[in-house]
C-alpha cells in the first residue's frame, strides 16, 4: 500500500548503509570460525603432505590425549581466575579513588588510562626486562629496598614465578580498563541515593555495601565478561614475554594454537583448538549473559 | 516540643557565588515553613546544610536547640524527601522504607508496624513489592514521603518534591501532602519555586532571593502585604501589574488619570504603584480612581479573562486585568480600582512604603 | 525569626568547620592518588631509564637507577632509527592505523545510524551478534584469515591489516556511535526532515557534524587497537620493510653476538609507546567516553 | 669470451636481487663474502635480512613467508634440523641433479646426510658447528686437575673447583626452553648411548634408562649447586657471560665461542680449552650437529642466480675467507687443515676430531613438533615439576602419538 | 486559501497501543487548533502523521484537500516547532533559519529578505550570528519560531512549544504567540497538555483522550458546555467537583439536600452533577439550592481560598469550592450554586445531558 512508500524508500536506504559492514564482519568472523568448524574433521599436516584428509573425530581423540593441550587450558584458567580478581579488586579501589572529588583527579585519571593504552607486545618487553634475573630492577627492589628476598630470584626462569610474573604484567595492563567501565557505572549512580542513605545514617562502608554493589553489579559483570574473553585470547603479551616458558608453564591456548598452525604446519588439529577453545568461550558467555540481565533487572534497570 | 533553626547562616562557593548571604531562621513545633524564590537562589543549599550535607561557611544550625552544625546528617534525626525521590532502585517499596530504620538497628516487628502505620496514611499496602521502576510517579513520590515518615525524624525537610509530577496530580498530592502533615507536629521545612505550594502549603513563607531572605511571613501577609517590589511581582499569578509612576503633589499620575497617594507619606518625586490584575475592575458610575485603556489582547482563562490594556495617556504602560467571564466590554475601556488594595514602593530600595497605622 | 538585613562577607573569613573524619578520608584520597600514579607509571618510566643508560649503566651492578652525565646516551635510538631504520616501522603503523581508523568510522557510522533509527527488520538480532563479536579473542581468527590471506594472495600487502583490522574495530564503532546517536535528540532528525533533507543528506549534513566528538572518540579507540595489534601483523607480514612497530621492536635483534640489546628494545619500546601516551593525554576524556559508551551501555 | 659474455648481460640488464633472511649476528658476519660476491658478480645483489637471533624465530619467519605464498626469500639460509620440514613441506628445490657425489665427497658425512630427505637432496652446507666442551685450564691446572672424560668427572671437578673457592659456578649450558635444550640433550643422550627417535623405523627412545640417566644428569648439575639456578632460563649468551666473567669452569657451546673469549678484552683470554662433549664410561662422545646451510625457495624467480650464490657461498675460497675471519667451523674437511686455517686457529684439528663425533638430530618433517615436546618435558624435569621419569615416558608418549596419525 | 485536514486517522503501534484511533479534523485557512489532552493521549502522534514523520495505520492526511499520505515530510510544506526548539547546534541563527529555505534551491537574496520579515516580529536581529548554545530559552524559542515562520508554509505544527520555558517566562511568550499567529493566516495546529494554553491561544479546541477527540470546540464551549465527564474534569483549574447522586423523582440527592434536576430529561436513577469550584459560593439568605457541609481543607491561592467541604449527611462526597479571599466563614458552611451554572452527566455513558432548548 501507498502509505509505506516512505518507510519503505528508508529501509532500503538502511540496508545500503548496513551491508558494507556486515560484508566485512562476514568476511573476517563468519568464514574463519565456520572454515574452522569443517577443518577440525580433516587431518592437514606434513604427514598428509599439507592434503586435507577426512578423518572424522580424530583431532579431538588427540586432543583428549594431549597433555600440552590440557596444560594450556589449565594454564589459560589459572591465568585468567586470577588476574580477573585482581582486576576487579585494583580496578574497584581504583574506580572508587578516581570517583571522589580532590584536586588534580583529571590527571590522575588520565595517567590511569595510560597502561591500557599501550602496545602489550611492547610492555612485554618491558616486563621481560623489569623481571630479568640478573639484572631486573624488581629482584633490585625487593632485594634492596623491601629486602624481602635474599637470592635474586629468576621471575622467568621458575615456572610458578613466570606464571605469576605473567598474571602481574596483565594485571598492570588490564586494570585500568576495569577501573574506567567501574567509574562510569559509579558515575551513574545518583548522589542523591548517598545522600538520602547517608541521612538516614550509614556509613560510607554501608552505602557501598548496601548501594554501590548492588547498583554496580551489572558493570561489574560485563567488565569480568569482556576481560574474561581478552585473557582467555590472551597471545601478544605471553609470546612475547615468556614465550609460554619456562617448561609450558605460561603456555596458554592461544599460544598452542598458534605453533600448531604456524610451526608445526598442523591445520587440522589447530582448527580442532579453535572450535574447543571458541566453544568454551561461547558457553561462558552465555552463562554471563543470563547473570546480566539477572543483574540488570535485580539492580532495578527496565 | 522539637524545633529547628539555623544562625546567620552564609555558604560561600566562590566570591560571586554565594547562594546563602547570611540566613537567620526558626522553625517551631507544629509550624510549616516554605522556602520559595526563583531557581538558583539558594533554597536547596539552605536545605542541605540544614540537613547536613553541605557544610555552612559560617553559622550555625540548631535543632531541638542542639548545635548540631558539626554533626553527620545520621546524627541529626532528620528526615529528606528529595526532589528525585531517591529511591533505592533495587529495593522494593517495603526494603526502600526500611532501610532508614534497619540503620538505627530497629526489630522488624517495629518496623512493620510503623510502616503500616505509614501506610494507613499513604495507601501504598499493595505496592509495598514493587520495585520503584515499575511505579508511577505519584507513588514514587508518596514512597518517599513514606520513608521520611516511618523514622518519625524530629524535622521535615523536602525539597520540592511536586515539581516531577504533571499539573492535575500535582493539585491532588499538594492537598494530601496538607493533610499528612496537619496530622503529626515535627517542623517541616519545604522548598518549592511554585508560588501556589507555597501558599497553600504554608504556616510560614520564606521568600529568598540572590540569597538573601526577602520576607518571612504568613502566606496571607505575603500576598497581601509583599515587603518589597520583588516578593510583589514573585507572588500571585497573574502577576501584579507594577508601574513606575511620577508624582505631582500627592497623586500619582497614571496616563491621563491621578491616583491619590495614602497621605501618610511625604510625596516622593516617583513611586511604584503595584496593583493585581484580580484587584482591577470595570468602573461602574462614581468609582474612584479612573483608568481609561484600550483592550489589545484578550487571554480567556475560562472563569475569567486576562485583559491586557494600554492605557490613554501613556501607551507605553500596559495594565493587565482579570476580568469575570461573565462580564462584557468593548475596545475603550474604563478601569478603577479600590484604594485599599494598591500596593506602594520605593523607587530606589524597592521597598515597601509604610502602611495604613504602620 | 528576624528577617535578615543583606550584607555581603569577604568569602573566606572563616575557614568552613571541618567534620570528624573528613581530614583522614583527604589523606586517604592523596595516598591513593599517588599510589595510582606510581602503579601506572613505573613500567614506562624505567623502560625510560633504560632507553638513555650506556650498556655498562645497564647491565652495572649494583643497579643504577637514574643514569648519572657519563650513564647517560642517545645511543640506543641513533641505533634503531639509524641502523634498523626504525622511521620505516613506524610509518608502517602509522599508515595501517590511520586507513583501517579512517574505513571504519566510514562504514560503521552509516551502520550504527541506520541500526540506531531507521528501524531496520532484525536489527535486535545484527546488534546480538555484534554484541558478542566484540569480546572476540581475534587468536581464533587467524587460522581462517591465513587461508583467505593465501588464497586471494593479500600476502605482504597493507590490506591483509587494513581488514581485519578494520573488521575488529567495527562492533566498537558501531556500539559506540549508536549510543551516540541514542542520545541525539530525535527532533532533530525530524526537523531536518520538516526542512527536506534526504535520509543520506541528513546524514552527512546534520547527524554527523553533530556526532564529530563521537567520531573522534571511536577513531581514536580504532587507532589504538590497530597501532597496537600484534598477532596479525606478525603472520600475515614477512616483508621486513612492511612490518609493523610491535613485531619489529620483539624481533629486534642484537648486532653484537647472541646478546640481546636491551637498550634498544627500551628504546624500542618508548618510541612505540609515545604516540599512545600522547594521545591518553590529549583525549583522555574521549577514550573512556567511547570505552563506556562501548561496553557499558552496549 | 665467457667473462666478456656474462660482462655484456650484466650491462644489457638491470642486477637481479637474491634475498634471503638471515640471524642479525651473521648478517654482518657475511658481509665480507657478499662482497666479494658482488664486485665479482655485477648482474646480481645480494639482500640480506636482518632476522632475531633465536634460530627458531628464524625459523618461524621462513615458515611463514612460505606458508603466505609471496615469500621475499629467493635462499634459505637454513639450519640443519629445518630441512626435513621445509623440503616435506615443498618449499624447497631438489638440488641433487646440480651437484655430484663427487662434489659432496669433501664435505663432512653429517653435514651432507642431513640434507638428504626423501631420495632429494636440498641443502648444501655452508659452515658446520658443533657443540663442545669449553674448560678454564687456569684453574684446573691450579686445583691440579685432568680435563674430565666422563660426566661424574665433569662433576667432581667442578665441585672441587666451587669447594675451593676457585670459581662461582661449576658448569653452564643452555637450560631454556628452546631448540639449544634438544641440542645439548642431544650429546648428553648419545654421550649415555641413548636415541631419540629412528628417522626409518619412528621408534622414540626417551623413554628407555639412557635417556632418563641423561636427564638425572642434568637434574643433578642443577641441584647441586654446580650449575647456576638460573641456568633454566640460560640462552648461548648467558651462559657464554657468566664464562667469560671468569664466573665458571665449565661450558657447554658452539665454536663461536672460542674467538670471544680470547679476544685480549677478555679477562680469560688463553686461559680456556676445549673438548668432546664427556661421555658415560663405555661410550663415546657425541657432538651435536649443528650449521648452517644453502637451499634454494622453490617459488624463487631466478634459481640460476640463487644457485650461482649458493655455489660461492659453499665453495672452498669463500668458507675460508669466512672462517678466518670468523672463526666459524667450516663445512669442508680439507680447511680444518688448511694451513692457513691452522695458523690462526691451531685447535682445528681438535675441532675436526669433535665435528667427526657429531650427531643429527632426528631428521624428520615433525622435528620441530617432537623437539618442543622434548624441551616442554626437560625444561619441566630439570626446572623440577617433573621427575625424570614421569617427564621421559610422557614425552615418548606424545611423540609416538605424532607419527601414530602417519 | 490554505487549509490542512485529516480524514479517520489511525495509528496502531501494537493492539494495546493505540495512540490513535479514528480521528478527523479540519483546519481552515485563519483558524488556529490546539489538541489538548492528558499525557500519552496521542497528541504529539496526530501531529507526527500530519508531518508526515509518522505513517498512519489508516487514515488519510490533506493538504489544500490534496492527499499528501504517501509524501515526504520534505514535500509538505509545512512547518513545525518542536518541544525541544531542535536548532541545529553548529549552525547559527541565520544558517538554522536559512537551512529550508536553501534546500528548497531559495535565492540568498529572498532569503535574507524573509528572514528580516521574520525578525521585526520576533526581534532577533542581533542574535543572528549566534550559535543556540549561547541563547536563552526564551531566545531559542523565538529562534524556532523564526525558522517555521521564514517557510511561509500551508500549515503551522507546534507541539509544546512552551512546555520547556519557566512559569514567568511561558505566560509572556504565550501572549507574543498569540499575537504573532493572529498576524497570519495560514491554519496552526497547536499541541499541548496545559489546558491555559489551549484556552489561551485558540479558536479551536480538540479534547483528546485515549486516542479519540472527545470534544472539537471553541474554548469558551468547552469550557462552559464539557461534552462529557473527562472534558469537564480535564478543562479549567481548580478542577470541577464532580457527584456521583442517586435521584428521587426529578431531584437529585446531595447529602441531606435535593437539588432539582433541569426538568427537560426524563429523571435517571443516578446522575453526575458538574460543579467549578468557582460557581459555588456561600448561600446568603433565599438562595435555592442549599447545601451545607463542614469545613476540613483551607488552601489560600493568594487571590481566592479553594476550601474542601465534606457534604453533611454523605460524608464521603466533598465539595471543593474558591471563596474571595475577603470573604470569611466557620466550620459549619451553608452554600449554593446558582442552577445554570450546573452540568448533568450520564452515569454509564460519561456524555453530557441535553440542555435547554437543545
Ligand atoms: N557545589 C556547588 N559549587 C558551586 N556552586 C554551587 C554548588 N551547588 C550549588 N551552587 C550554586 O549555588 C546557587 C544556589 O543553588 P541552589 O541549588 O541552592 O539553588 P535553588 O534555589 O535550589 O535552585 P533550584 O530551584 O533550581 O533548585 C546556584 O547558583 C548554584 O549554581
Ligand atoms: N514509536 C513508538 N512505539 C510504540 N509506542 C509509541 C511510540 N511512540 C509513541 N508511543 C506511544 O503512543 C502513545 C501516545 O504517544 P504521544 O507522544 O502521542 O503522547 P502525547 O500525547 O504526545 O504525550 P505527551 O503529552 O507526553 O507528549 C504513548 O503511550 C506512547 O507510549
Ligand atoms: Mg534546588
Ligand atoms: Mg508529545
């Protein structure tokens, strides 16, 4: 009918508008994850001669069996529990500091944003450096200022330490993030909320209790959400700075997936790890998006 | 028998501004203050330090006759109903009023019950799980009142907590507000730029402006004596109409006609003559004074017209007059107006001139 | 009760009566900002250090922290931007950068508008996808992206960046510049229309001259992404004259035998980090803007 | 008339490029050959490229410009243990019908063996190396002890060496997770009589008692104090620093090292000799093979030139020249007794005698698979998150299960 | 001889909202409309569709009886001034009035001319280089203003244009509105939910409520002869006091007091008596009818008290009544209501009952 000529002619102008984009997003996301998805039923490797040969559920027989592919999952798990804890822990402090008025809180927060913003691949080596055995200025630190180690202790070198040095390079990089997602969802609390709270005769540590918590979980969530998938990606950071050593101790998928591919010439079991490790992801996800919207609606958005 | 007030109260932000000059005020048991004035003028920030959230630059505030200037807001037992409302979004209706008196440590058996007693006044019983998200604005607005209720505070404070809602509920929740408040005693100090809540609301009405407390008085007084050309022109709606006159002897020359100035006070070289669009009326035969106008703009207002006129003599100077709708005129119009109901000022302070036995 | 006589103060006469506890939470304020400061500096300022020691200041024991006149050399980056002709690099990120910024708010604004106001058919389910698409490890891309790289033979050239470069920083546009465009008021449109502007003139005329604060915060979002990525640049670029900052600086290399050149890596390291550092404080305001408007209200 | 020729197509046309990637260090090391090459070849230039100086990172970056397609490499200047895999992967021209028996006769069997995959054969060796057995002979002489033949006399002196205060640390090698682990491994499982895995038959000997003594050597060097702790984390480079800062007695490292630490700026110049790596009683030692060699990028434009390069580069002239300023190990036997080698290098002939003990590491397209399986599991045996045991049988385990899919 | 009209219009976003349901207007060249109507009751929808922003689910929109539906808001030649005045930011006045004009391929001359046309009305001749950020509201609305007026189009659209401005500021610019439009002739339709507005400015009123036009009159009609309950509750301030009483005969029943039903309808068994506040008044002597009551509510508005009476003999029923503020009264309070000032509505269907001679 006549009548919708004019939301008709805008629809198409949408769509006009909308292709070029999703063509891309088609191209680089839709091709690869489902390219994936069909490889990891085919062996592809130097003993086929780099031919794709069916072979059915093979991949993920090895892949069970693969005590490298569950040592990075381990590892891939560990590291990203722990730095999101931190995360969280640093980044609320940090959100909560950079929410209160004081002079000179504009540079404080635009120097907080600097370790977020800079090249990991680069801060790796600057934390391979910090950490370096002999010479590192951390080992000179705890070593002569805290005196809290008598032997330099080898950072990199140790599987646990490299592990933790790892976390705490992530950490430094990732907390600033958190801590800005954090401000904003505290800056859109009204201060009338402490206000009233507080004549009514809490406490600070009551409100936060009692206000931001609940007010900030969705925040809250979706910043462990998008943290929880960059550290499960995490590449840049690991290969540069420890290389997945000492002993696969700071191995974590990306990086097996990566020298499977790159290395060993072994596509088939690479595309394997992609769809289990994209798998993973995408149920965790879910679960988190369903605690969201929980959140959301608990914290009385609509 | 609680009281509040506060002492030559000043709040200083920066040198230009200072929302609050130096505020002296009381409020007894049983009395009803409004703070109106025009938006800026420093009714909230009087309110909060009073309430403790802002801290005075100088001054004192007193409740009960305690210096309480240096106590936390909890420390008050005073109760603020925000003009947001400040509902705590992810409570419902029951945990929002609550949660005042689950801070003092009260069992919840009290509590329930001075909820419910709140609620008899309130009427929320069937809401009391609702989150405010799903409530209309004039529950929202009678859940906070609720919460300031329940902890039986020894003040009121309320800072315009009408203007979120549209004019036809405003009306109704205005009358309850009255009546909640006619039944219990603790002062009550409420901030409102409407005229109208101030009025109607009102045992006492602060006018503030630029800070500073213009009058305070009865509401009638306010109307009906404004103590300077500001609270004047602030209060009643349509606006009074104020012109400033020259004077030859004792009368005041308004276009072609003379207005005799009350004898009481030596004739200024000029005057403001402030007289209400409600107070001005169709001269019927030996009225005194008269005004001769022409009609330019007729605003019908239902139960009456707003008649807008510039008078012969000086076109310049335009009178607006209430006029019943039942009543009829044509273009040229002559206008009086009763001697008792002028209001006079000084050119120059603005003030009021004395009165009749003043 | 009395009515007041106006008289004007000086401002500061007393000081404003200080409650209980409020002293303390200012120090606690202070500590903390200086302890944000030092956790967020550090790293970068020792890389600093490093940058301008001779090697014997650097590898000295015990340690020296700031390098005295005799420590203290530009050595390192004459090395790089001489020897390993670190300005290629650099131009190489920069062109990558600026072209997958610059194609991406192209073709994510028009989107993010279109998904934003012009009530497209199933766009819940487009935003859903793009939703999830941003938390993407992009490690699970490359696989599938080498096989494209190989088969169209996007091998060694600026494209095989610009791409997927641009295609990750798409959800980001969009999400940002749709709650952008929420938040523009709808009468504005609407007039705009009143006066005879066409969907794509309005566009172009009105919404994004009004949306540049946005577009300059998405941009730079972009750009930082793009400067920084690591894992595509080091696969899909052999060519040593093409290589980005980051795979440049981790594959430096000592000239000297076997040993690795930590002052130049330093040196590495700032010279890549300083244009970053310069845009936080330039825009700061601006990347958490976008970085909010991104996730959060995504 | 030939020169004229090839004088006159030099002029008719511009010079090609033939690049190939090589590690910093050597970069500037070859600059002598290349040129020499060039002036003596105007038609072709050589661009060599600068690359890290971890082989595997090397490695990676040829991997992968041939895996894009569009490779900016017309050689691969390539380590010993790539081959299998870039020929299996077919990166790689088969060279056999451009050399002869004849030609190969001079160089070293190990050198030629390993480029010999699948009946093609597709490197021609350029300099050899092999890993020895560096000793401080002021020190032994003046704690008065013979240079060790076995392992358990590797660590006895050591830890006479350390008790006397003479030296800080016993012994020093390559403990980080990388290629230079397996190559060390190597020697001290052949030095135990042990096999890693049968190139023909794909049978794995981690797990047999060999190779697990050999790892409980290594365990043992670090547990008792006569290696550094941070020898877990050691590249060539620490370990050659710590030697040369007169910090240890005993290092395991390629030739390379020799000229270094008797530069006269070292503070041990002339104080060091060097050896076979030592070996269990009963068996002989073993040198890992290592060095560097020629092949040629299939998808090259210009194989003639690219084959021209190799030819010089291999040839007997230019590795002396290479040698002698270097002090690399030649690939050809006749220059271990070269004369003039000899003059400035009087240990060749020992060196011979090492590079004639040399072992291959498994030449097989999964090398680098299997090779980082073994270093994952070393690296956590003598980093301690292992036994030598758990760690040898799972590494045989996965190693099998890469040929188990063949 | 411009003239814009809508014929059954109706806009069905899902089955339970429908802001829109069957109407038809018609507005002639000179005459001015407002819809009036509570919040959400389709105002803004109607005018949107008459934009040509909004299509109608049915229904067609006319132009000079041309059926312009299916055309681009572009196309229309219409003008509209939005609640939120919609300049466009980076451009200054000028350019934000100049913007249609260029599109429509205007010269600059003509443009400049319209332009200086449209400010010796509005007198915004030294603003014109300013951005909007820097204006006043009041400023920003003339601005609007300006940029409809310059169009010279068939049709002016307001919706709300006040709405943003403070109390003072809005009965100003509602009188220069009013004088403006009256300069011109083609047809204004007028959206608002302050019914002083509507009264103010119209010729014509449209009552809207739940999507359908409960009543298309003139101001004075409406308020005087509310077609129905809603109409009478919706138009004029205080609101009228509507009761519900069951009829004896031809006397309907108010507390202890009857008062006569018009004799004209056949007596129902109940009926919704309509009374302003401002119609009822204390009883003097003789006057018929008479209702006492008691006294529980005073509000002072300054000119007039609204006093609550809670009717004897019903209690649950009050009257709200505005007495002059000179007059004085006790507790117990007789008053009456003069019979032609009365409405009669039916109980089931809310629609008013005939009037005399109708
Ligand atoms: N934290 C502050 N810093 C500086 N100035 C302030 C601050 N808070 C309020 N002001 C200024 O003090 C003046 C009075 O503010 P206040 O909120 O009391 O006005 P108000 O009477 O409540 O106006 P409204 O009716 O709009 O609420 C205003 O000019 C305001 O700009
Ligand atoms: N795009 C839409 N989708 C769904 N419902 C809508 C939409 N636009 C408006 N509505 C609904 O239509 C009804 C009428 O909206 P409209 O804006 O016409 O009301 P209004 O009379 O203008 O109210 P107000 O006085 O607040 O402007 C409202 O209930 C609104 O929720
Ligand atoms: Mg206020
Ligand atoms: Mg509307």
């Amino acid at each position: 009918m006549t009548q919708d000529t004019i939301r008709a002619r805008e629809q198409r102008t949408g769509w006009l508008l909308v292709l070029p984009a999703i063509l891309v997003l088609l191209l680089v996301y839709a091709y690869p994850i489902g390219r994936a998805f069909v490889l990891s039923f085919f062996t592809e490797n130097l003993s086929t001669n780099l031919e794709a040969v069916p072979t059915g559920f093979s991949n993920y027989v090895r892949m069970v069996l693969d005590g490298r592919f569950w040592s990075s999952i381990w590892n891939t798990t560990i590291f990203t529990a722990v730095s999101l804890c931190l995360e969280l822990v640093l980044g609320m402090a940090i959100a909560l500091v950079l929410d209160q008025a004081f002079r000179g809180r504009g540079l404080v927060r635009t120097v907080a944003i600097i370790p977020w913003a800079l090249p990991t691949a680069l801060i790796a080596l600057a934390w391979r450096w910090i950490f370096n055995g002999e010479f590192g200025v951390w080992n000179d630190m705890l070593l002569n200022w805290f005196h809290l180690i008598e032997q330099p202790v080898n950072w990199l070198g140790d599987p646990t330490w490299a592990m933790v040095s790892a976390i705490a390079a992530d950490v430094w990089k990732t907390t600033s993030f958190v801590a800005i997602l954090l401000l904003a969802g505290l800056q859109a609390i009204p201060q009338e909320l402490y206000e009233a709270h507080e004549v009514d005769g809490a406490s600070p540590l009551q409100s936060f209790r009692h206000i931001t918590l609940p007010l900030l979980m969705p925040q809250i969530i979706i910043a462990m959400l998008f943290r929880f998938a960059q550290a499960f990606g995490i590449f840049d950071l690991l290969i540069v700075m420890t290389g997945g050593g000492p002993g696969g101790a700071t191995e974590m998928v990306s990086l097996y997936i990566y020298d499977t591919v790159m290395r060993y010439l072994d596509f088939g079991y690479g595309a394997a790890l992609v769809v289990v490790t994209f798998l993973i992801l995408i149920g965790v996800v879910a679960i988190a998006g369903f605690f969201l919207t929980r959140a959301r609606t608990a914290s009385g958005e609509l | 028998m609680s009281n509040v007030a506060v002492k030559n109260l000043n709040k200083t932000y920066t040198a230009k501004v200072v929302p609050v000059r130096d505020t002296s005020l009381r409020v007894e048991e049983g009395e009803f203050l409004t703070l109106v004035g025009p938006s800026g003028c420093g009714k909230s920030t009087t309110l909060r330090i009073i309430a403790g959230l802002e801290q005075p630059t100088r001054g004192q505030v007193l409740i009960n006759d305690k210096d309480v200037t240096a106590l936390r807001p909890g420390d008050r037992n005073i109760a603020m109903v925000f003009q947001s409302y400040a509902l705590y979004p992810h409570m419902n209706v029951y945990e929002n009023m609550a949660s005042g008196l689950k801070l003092k440590g009260m069992g919840d058996v009290e509590i329930r019950d001075r909820i419910k007693d709140a609620n008899d006044v309130l009427g929320l019983d069937d809401l009391l799980d609702r989150k405010p998200a799903n409530l209309s604005g004039g529950q929202r607005q009678r859940v906070a009142l609720g919460r300031a209720l329940v902890r039986r505070p020894d003040v009121f404070l309320l800072d315009e907590p009408l203007s979120n809602l549209d004019a036809l509920l405003r009306e109704q929740v205005r009358a309850d507000l009255k009546q909640i408040f006619e039944r219990q005693s603790a002062p009550v100090i409420y901030v409102t730029h409407d005229q109208t809540e101030a009025m109607t609301l009102s045992t006492k009405v602060a006018v503030l402006h630029k800070g500073d407390v213009q009058q305070l008085d009865s509401p009638e007084r306010i109307y009906t004596r404004p103590a300077n050309k500001f609270v004047a022109s602030f209060i009643g709606s349509p606006q009074m109409n104020l012109l400033t006159l020259p004077c030859e002897g004792n009368q005041a020359v308004l276009g072609s006609s003379r207005i005799t100035l009350p004898d009481r006070f030596v004739p200024p070289p000029e005057v403001v003559l402030g007289v209400r669009p409600e107070h001005i009326r169709i001269a019927s035969p030996g009225d005194q004074p008269l005004v001769k106008g022409t009609v330019f703009l007729v605003e019908n207002l239902g139960m009456s017209y707003l008649v807008s006129v510039h008078v012969d003599g000086s076109e310049d100077t335009t009178l607006r007059v209430l006029l019943p709708s039942d009543q009829t005129w044509d273009q040229q119009i002559t206008l009086t107006m009763s001697p008792e109901k002028l209001h006079w000022f000084n050119v120059q302070t603005e003030e009021r001139l004395p009165d009749h036995g003043a | 009760m009395t009515s007041t006589t106006p008289q004007s103060s000086p401002a500061s006469s007393t000081p404003s009566p200080t409650r209980p506890g409020w002293l303390s939470k200012q120090l606690i304020l202070a500590i903390g900002a200086v302890l944000i400061i030092i956790f967020s500096l550090a790293p970068v300022m020792w890389e600093l250090l490093t940058s301008i020691k001779t090697n014997e200041a650097i590898t000295s024991d015990p340690l020296v922290y700031f390098p005295s006149w005799s420590q203290y050399t530009l050595q390192h980056y004459w090395e790089l931007l001489v020897q390993n002709r670190f300005y290629i690099y650099i131009f190489n990120s920069a062109l990558v950068a600026v072209t997958s910024t610059v194609l991406c708010l192209c073709i994510g604004s028009p989107a993010a508008y279109a998904l934003t106001r012009l009530h497209l058919p199933g766009e819940r389910i487009i935003l859903g996808v793009v939703l999830v698409v941003t938390l993407f490890p992009y490690i699970l891309l490359f696989l599938g992206l080498l096989e494209i790289v190989r088969a169209v033979g996007l091998a060694n050239n600026y494209l095989a960046l610009i791409i997927p470069y641009t295609a990750i920083n798409l959800p980001l546009t969009i999400l940002v510049m749709r709650s952008f465009f929420q938040q523009m008021p709808r009468d504005l449109e609407d007039s705009a229309k009143i006066d005879g502007y066409s969907t794509l003139g309005m566009l172009v005329k009105i919404i994004l001259p009004l949306t540049l604060p946005a577009l300059v915060t998405t941009g730079i979002l972009a750009f930082i992404f793009a400067w920084n990525e690591y894992i595509f640049a080091l696969t899909f670029i052999t060519r040593e004259s093409m290589k980005t900052i980051p795979v440049a600086a981790a594959q430096l290399a000592g000239t000297t035998l076997f040993d690795i050149p930590y002052g130049p890596l330093a040196a590495a390291t700032i010279i890549g980090t300083l244009p970053l550092i310069l845009l936080v404080l330039f825009f700061q305001r601006k990347i958490v803007q976008g970085l909010t408007a991104g996730s959060v209200k995504g | 008339v030939f020169t004229v020729l090839i004088g006159f197509v030099a002029l008719s046309q511009q010079p090609v490029t033939i690049s190939f990637l090589v590690r910093a260090v050597e970069a500037d090391q070859l600059q002598v050959l290349v040129d020499q090459f060039e002036s003596e070849n105007p038609d072709i230039r050589l661009d060599i490229v600068r690359g890290p100086n971890a082989a595997d990172s090397v490695e990676d970056l040829y991997t992968a410009s041939f895996l894009l397609g569009d490779s900016p490499y017309d050689l691969v200047y390539s380590d010993i243990v790539w081959i299998p895999k870039f020929a299996a992967a077919g990166w790689l021209m088969d060279l056999s019908d451009r050399v002869s028996e004849t030609d190969l006769d001079d160089f070293l069997d190990a050198d030629v063996e390993a480029g010999q995959v699948q009946g093609g054969f597709y490197r021609m060796p350029f300099r050899s190396d092999v890993g020895m057995l560096y000793y401080r002979t002021d020190l032994l002489n003046e704690a008065g002890l013979e240079p060790p033949e076995t392992f358990s006399d590797l660590i006895e002196a050591a830890r006479t060496l350390q008790d006397q205060d003479l030296v800080e640390w016993g012994y020093v090698w390559q403990g980080l997770q990388y290629e230079g682990l397996s190559a060390g491994f190597m020697e001290i499982l052949a030095g135990h009589g042990g096999f890693w895995i049968d190139p023909d038959t794909s049978e794995v000997g981690l797990d047999q008692p060999e190779a697990i003594e050999a790892v409980e050597f290594l365990k043992t060097v670090i547990n008792e104090q006569i290696s550094p702790p941070g020898v877990t984390n050691y590249l060539e480079e620490d370990t050659l620093r710590v030697f040369q800062n007169g910090n240890a007695a005993f290092l395991r490292n390629w030739p390379y090292v020799w000229p270094v630490v008797n530069e006269e700026s070292s503070q041990i110049s002339g104080n060091v000799a060097l050896r076979p790596m030592v070996h269990a009683p009963g068996e002989s030692s073993a040198a890992c093979q290592g060095g560097w060699g020629f092949g040629i990028a299939k998808e090259t434009a210009h194989p003639e030139e690219a084959w021209r390069v190799v030819e010089f580069f291999t040839s007997e002239d230019a590795q002396r020249t290479f040698v002698l300023e270097h002090g690399y190990v030649p690939s050809r036997r006749s220059l271990f007794t070269d004369p003039e080698i000899l003059a400035t290098y009087e240990h060749y002939d020992e060196l011979l005698e090492v590079a004639e003990t040399a072992v291959l590491r498994p030449p097989i397209g999964q090398y680098a698979q299997a090779s980082d399986i073994l270093q994952r599991y070393l690296s956590s045996a003598i980093s301690g998150q292992l036994s030598a045991e758990q760690a040898m049988e799972r590494a045989a385990g996965e190693t099998r299960r890469i040929f188990a899919r063949t």
